[in-house]
C-alpha cells in the first residue's frame, strides 16, 4: 500500500521527459562541436596543481 501516489509522481516524470523537448542552446552548441573557447573552459594557468609538478622533480 503508499505505492500508488509514488507510481503516479514517477510516470508523470516519466511522460515529461519523453515528450517534452528542451530547450537547446544552438551557438553554444556549435561552439562545443567547433572547438571554440568559452567563458567557462578552464585556462591551462588555472591549473592549482601545476607547481607540484615542478616540485616533485627535487626528490
């Protein structure tokens, strides 16, 4: 019993995501596909990690 009210939540879901479509970003798309840098792609300088590299080296 309590299944029921659960069972419908999920098949609600379930229909949304079938036949909704979202929205999709096609210039970030293509950017993406394209190789292009973004705003939000990491620098390679940006990197906190990269001295350690340097400093295992010594040892």
């Amino acid at each position: 019993m309590g299944r029921g009210r659960a069972k419908a939540k999920q098949t609600k879901v379930a229909r949304e995501l079938k036949y909704n479509t979202p929205q999709t970003d096609l210039e970030r798309l293509q950017q993406e596909l394209s190789g292009g840098r973004t705003s939000t792609s990491v620098e390679e300088d940006d990197d906190p990690y990269g001295s350690w590299s340097d400093d295992d080296s010594r040892y």
